[in-house]
C-alpha cells in the first residue's frame, strides 16, 4: 500500500475509499504498517523476551487490529471475508489473553498463598 497506493498491486481499486476521507491507500497503508503492524511486532518481541509488559502490548495489539478492522469496514461501506478472518483472530487474541491474565493471576495467588 505505501509502496504502490494505487492499489494495483493488491488488486484494489481506489473506489473503495471514495466514501472515506482517502484519495489513495498511502494513508491508510501508513498507519497500519506503524499502529497495527508496529503494536504486533512489539507485543510479539515483548512476549518473547517475557517483559512484564507483554500482556499489555499484547491486547492493545489485538484491539488495534479488530479497531483497524472495524474502522476499515466504516469508512469503505464493505464487508469482506477477509475482514470477518482478521476480526476472529484480533478476537482469538483477546480471548487466549485474557485466559493467560486469568491464568498468572491464579498462579500468584496460589503462590501468595503458600507463604503463610
């Protein structure tokens, strides 16, 4: 999208985003290069390295590509099965981190509680 915002390359047509406050995909290929791709490479790294700060990352990855999804199906006025592929598994993400949050919480109150 940054490199050909015509869209030809990927087989869209600028059409789409007559509805939307786009002339081109650069815009668009921008931001979900930095907020969406750039969120899920840094939960992905943090995860990695087991930063305290992974599950946070983690769901502001996940809602920012359900977000992005959600917005991109607004401002275009079109629904696709890509965007039902890519809206399950933003919804995946929160699920299974949300069951790993549930998961440590219940790990550290049983720790907790073996030190009395």
């Amino acid at each position: 999208m940054i490199k050909d915002p015509t869209g030809v390359s990927f087989q869209l047509s600028v059409q789409l985003l007559v509805s939307s406050p786009f002339h081109d995909f650069l815009v668009p290929g921008i931001v979900l290069l930095a907020v969406v791709g750039g969120s899920s490479l840094l939960a992905l790294l943090l995860v990695f390295f087991k930063s305290r700060s992974q599950y946070a990352w983690s769901l502001f990855a996940a809602l920012m590509l359900g977000g992005w999804i959600l917005v991109q199906a607004i401002l275009i006025r079109q629904f696709s099965w890509f965007q039902v592929l890519y809206l399950s598994i933003a919804s995946a993400e929160l699920v299974l981190i949300f069951l790993l949050l549930r998961k440590k919480n219940d790990m550290l109150k049983a720790g907790a509680g073996d030190t009395d």
